[in-house]
C-alpha cells in the first residue's frame, strides 16, 4: 500500500493540493459547504419522519433533495481533492472507514425511507411505527459521519509527505 | 501593539480557576466539546438553514409555519455552540482571539444575529401566514438568503481556524505600545 500512497502523494494534482496557496484552503470551502447541505437535509428528513413538524407534508420535502445533491457533489468533489493531498494520513486511519461507512449507511436508509414513505404520506396513510426507528438511526449516522470526519484529526497516525 | 480590550493570559488564568482549562486538556476533552460543538452545527443548518432555503423559495409544498416549529432545535444547536466554542477560546485565548478566521465567525454570527432580529421585526407575520406553495415575498428570500449565506460561512470559517494560528496576529482593535 505504501507503494500506492507514494505514487499518489508524487502525482502533479496531489503536489498541486499540498504546495499550492490556496487549493487546499479551497478545497475545504467547498467541502464545508458541501457537507453542511448533504447532512443537514438528511438530518431534517429525518427528524420529519421521526414525527417533528408534523404539519408539514413529508413527500414536499423531497424539494430539498436537488440542494442535497449539489451538496454531495461538492463535498465528494473537494474529498477527493483532499484524499489526493494527503492520502496514506486518511486511508491508513479507521476512522475514516468509519465515517464512510456511516455516511453511505445514511444514504441508504434514506433512500429506503423516502421510496417506501413518501409515496405513503403522499397517499395520506399513516406511516408504520418502526419508520420512526428507521429514522432516528439514519439521524444517527449522519451525525456520525460528521463527528468522525471530525475525529480524523485527532486519530490520524502516519503522514508521509507534509 | 498593545490589546486594550483583551487580556489572553489573564482569560487563561481564569479558565484555570474554574477548571474549564484542565477539562479541555484531558485526553477527550477537547474533542468530545468538538463533537458537541459539530452537533450544534448540525442541527442549526438542518432546521434553520433549511428554513432559510425555504424561504429563498426552495421545497415549495412544505409548509413553512411548520417547519418554523424546528427553529427551537436550531436555537438549542447554537447554544451548544456557544457553550462550547466558549470553552474552546478560553482555554487558548491566544489561538482565537487574534485569528483572522475566528473574527469572520463571529461578524458572520453578528450579521445572522442583526438578520433575525430583521426577520421577527419585519416579514415573519406574512411568512407564517403563507399557504404551502406560496412564495415568500422578495425581502423574505433576501433574509433567507442572508442568513443561510452567514451560516455555511460561519461553518467554512470555523474549519479554517487551523489556517491562521499565531504567529497570525490581527487585532484592529489594538494600539501601539
């Protein structure tokens, strides 16, 4: 793997990220930004499924989900400009498997929300008790995938270029 | 130059004091107020932010006197915030105080907080009395937008923090001596 890091870490894109003055810095901008619309529309359907706002149609929220987009495009987008600047820090820390695995869990369960609930709320049918289950774990995880992107930082053991 | 205002040794002094300062420097201390801090931020954006993009016409169908019933958990996610961010600064005044980044933040904070305030004095009666498909009148997708705009720069400022460390040094308050 360390062949693999090296080789990265060599390429003019990843020197581009780590010497240049402000494409790391941009690229955290964009990553910020792209996150802060993915999650916090994920953790909005969520507390909406868990029966907050009640007065608000469920299936309406769906018009948030081309912000959520564009938010998961800029933040994969600046991740990987980010992974390519310092990819044997990232890939070599389990956290950050971890904060994949919560935030692609997220996505999942969501999906699986909004194609079996929203076509009930939309009907007017009463949603089934666990949905309120479901959702609170999808809140959790989005949550996760965030305070484990944070801990990245504290866990992170091996740094091969600077 | 000389800070006539702010005293970072003697703001530290007083972390000690009431032993703010040893809880942040245990082993998790700082991180777990990070996670707090980062889920304040999640449920600001979640229900305020998105408030804001309905507002600046965005999801139309939901119901915007509904989702103005989320706003409290935005206000309980700023106050973690703020709780935490306070414990972040004083315990290392001289990391914050003179960071460029941290002073966007708060102005940014400042100009959201002047924002609402706009909001509740002028538009929020003809927001909560629209029907689902309305769309806000202009003035209200302005403060929408001005608000959401304040926050994700309050986020993208405080992940910059790191960015400007001492030696970087601003302080338009100081004087010479």
């Amino acid at each position: 793997m360390t062949e693999i890091f090296t080789a990265i870490e060599q390429s003019p894109f990843s020197i581009f990220m780590r010497e240049d003055f402000y494409a790391y810095f941009i690229a955290l901008i964009f990553h910020s930004i792209g996150m802060a619309l993915l999650i916090g529309g994920g953790i909005l359907v969520s507390l909406r499924v868990m029966g907050l706002a009640p007065g608000a149609r469920l299936e309406r929220f769906a018009g948030f989900f081309p912000v959520m987009w564009a938010g998961l495009a800029l933040a994969v987008l600046s991740g990987i400009a980010l992974l390519a600047a310092y990819p044997a820090k990232a890939l070599t820390n389990p956290v950050f498997g971890l904060k994949f695995a919560s935030l692609i869990a997220a996505a999942v369960l969501m999906r699986w929300m909004v194609q079996r609930y929203f076509p009930l709320a939309a009907a007017g049918q009463a949603l089934p008790p666990r949905a309120k289950w479901l959702a609170a774990i999808t809140l959790s995880l989005w949550l996760g995938g965030v305070v484990f992107g944070k801990l990245l930082l504290h866990t992170s053991t091996m740094l091969m270029v600077s | 130059m000389m800070d006539p205002i702010f005293n970072p040794d003697a703001i530290e002094t007083w972390a000690k004091s009431v032993g703010i300062f040893q809880l942040m420097n245990t082993q998790w201390g700082w991180p777990t107020a990070e996670i707090i801090h980062f889920f304040g931020l999640c449920l600001l954006i979640a229900t305020v932010g998105m408030f804001d993009l309905r507002m600046m016409g965005v999801a139309r169908g939901v119901s915007m006197k509904a989702l103005h019933k989320l706003v409290p958990f935005g206000i309980a996610g700023y106050a973690m915030c703020v709780i935490t961010g306070f414990m972040f600064v004083v315990s290392a005044p001289g990391q914050y105080i003179y960071n460029p980044a941290i002073q966007t933040k708060l102005t940014l904070m400042a100009i959201a907080g002047v924002n609402v305030v706009v909001f509740y004095l002028t538009t929020s009666r003809a927001v909560s009395s629209l029907g689902e498909y309305d769309l806000p009148p202009i003035p209200a997708r302005l403060i929408g937008f001005v608000s959401l705009a304040c926050w994700l720069g309050v986020i993208t400022a405080g992940r910059l923090v790191t960015f400007f460390r001492p030696p970087e040094f601003w302080c338009l308050w100081c004087v010479p001596g």
